[in-house]
C-alpha cells in the first residue's frame, strides 16, 4: 500500500466496453463491485487512498447491462471505512439482484447486523491491509470474533489482505470452521516474496476447508498487464475447487476508471472455456456463496 493520494481517471462510458464474444449464461454475478456516491450525502474516510472516483450505481447498471450481467455484488470500499450507508440505499435501490458485503467496527451490534442482512449484505470484510503490522496471534483473535460475530446470520468473511498475510494464515485457514472468501487470487505477489509453492498450500486448504477464491482484479497480480502468465494459476484453481470459485471485475477498477470490463470478462472466458465450468463460476457458485435464490 503507498501513502500517495490517488486521483482516479474519469470512469469509461459503458456503449465503449467491449462486448461479451461468449454466451452469457442467465443470471451472471459481477461478484466484486464498489459503488460510490455525492460526498455531500456520503462522507469519506478522512485519510482515504484515494479521491472520490466516478462510480455510481447508475454507471454500474450500465455496465452490467452492457455485458449481460444480471447480478452484482457490491464490496464496501476503504473510502467510506465502516460507514456503509452508500451501500446499502445501493442495495435497496437495486432489489433482489444484488447483494452486499459490509465493513464493521466490532461495537457493531446485533440488531445493526440483522438490518444489514435484511436489506441484502451477507458477509463481512476484513481489511487486513489495514491490519498487516499485527502479528499473527492478534490476527486470527480478530477473524474469529468476527466469524463468531456473523454466526447467527449466515455469512462469510472475505479477506482484503497482502498475499504473504494470507500465506502466515494459511494453517489457520484450513482449520477454520467457518466459510471464507479470498479476494484477489489471493493478492500473492512476486514482489512480496510470495511462491507458486505459497499458492498451492493455499488452494489445497481452499479445496479441502470452507474456503472460497475470487478470480478478481488480474491487474493487480500481473501488474505489467501480462495476463498470459496468469493461466496456470486460474487452471489450478478450476481443478482444485471448481464449485468454490466466483468471479469479480472489481470495477471500477481504482484508480484506472477508463479500464475495459469488457475485456476482463472476456478473459475470464479465455481462462475457463468450458461452458459448464464457466457457468458455475459466474452464475452457481456466487447464488450459493451469496444466497441469491433465498
């Protein structure tokens, strides 16, 4: 993470996204969007990453419908911190395709939960960026009190960490009695020091725990825009745990607004060209993980 104030580049028109050059399938999720709103209605953070980007929650109806996607769900950013109010009048607004994944402080209370269930969030994030300097020990006592936390109600925690966090978590992980989502391919970074050996102890606890992997946000990984050489990694992950794996664009994609969704989308269907694979990727596996069909 830097210390630099990021100015987001002004958001991409959706009539310019490349289209979907595959079928696809009724009721494709976009399982990792953000969505932002006036600051006059919504306050920021007071020290966020970056300034206000383009990114309302018409512009991501547009996208959606630009590429047949019917259902979305919507990631509280950093920007807003714990303070989920554009999130959910985004989630009242949209109705019952999309739903939500929500930032708490833990004096949280039950009833605040049970009224972000009721208007369409269903699992928690756990900034662990925020918490990388923490050693280990105070790390897993903050994941599992909010596991504990989110019991009653049936949702996950999803991790926004730095590969090498996921890695020292990686023995606790797969013995965590809980579902979990992990964003970003993991996040696993060459220049952290992170292996393809790290990535694979990871997948073994994806594929025989309650975790979950989202294929999310490639440029971040393959930050020269290489995609290419990130093919080994999602065919090992489609062999390990194809019915626990959900797709996400991560639009609008800060700071690079004028990112083509489009073509993300695309890769995707490059990556898992095999139609009943790519169903469960975009339309099976985030209904279960995220309780569509409630």
């Amino acid at each position: 993470m830097t210390s630099e104030i990021l100015i987001p580049k002004p958001m991409r028109g959706a009539h310019t996204l490349t289209r979907p050059e595959f079928d696809v399938p009724a009721a494709a999720c976009d399982s990792h969007v953000h969505v932002f709103g006036p600051e006059s209605r919504y306050p920021r953070v007071d020290k966020p990453h970056y300034t206000l980007p383009d990114g309302n929650l018409q512009q991501l109806r547009q996208m959606a419908r630009a590429l047949k996607l019917q259902r979305f769900v919507i990631v509280q950013p950093s920007y807003y911190g714990c303070d989920n109010t554009c999130m959910l009048d985004a989630l009242d607004a949209a109705g019952a395709d999309a739903r939500g994944v929500a930032m708490v402080d833990e004096r949280v209370s039950d009833a605040e939960l049970q009224r972000m269930h009721d208007r369409g969030v269903r699992a928690l994030r756990l900034d662990l960026f925020l918490r990388s300097g923490l050693p280990t020990s105070e790390l897993i006592a903050y994941i599992e009190r909010s596991v504990h936390r989110t019991e009653a109600l049936g949702w996950h925690v999803q991790f926004y960490t730095p590969g090498w966090v996921v890695r020292d978590l990686v023995p606790f992980l797969s013995d965590l009695e809980a579902d979990f989502v992990i964003d970003h391919m993991g996040y696993m970074l060459e220049s952290d020091g992170l292996t393809r050996s790290d990535f694979d102890r990871l997948l073994t606890v994806i594929a025989s725990g309650r975790g979950w992997i989202k294929l999310s946000a490639p440029y971040r990984i393959a930050k020269d825009g290489n995609y290419a050489r990130l093919q080994p990694l999602v065919a090992a992950v489609m062999d390990a745990a194809p019915r626990r794996v959900i797709w996400g664009s991560d639009w609008p994609h800060i700071p690079d607004g004028g990112k083509d969704t489009g073509e993300l989308l695309n890769l995707v269907a490059t990556w898992v060209p095999d139609s009943e694979a790519l169903n469960r990727l975009l339309v099976t596996n985030p209904a279960e993980l995220f309780r569509f069909d409630e």
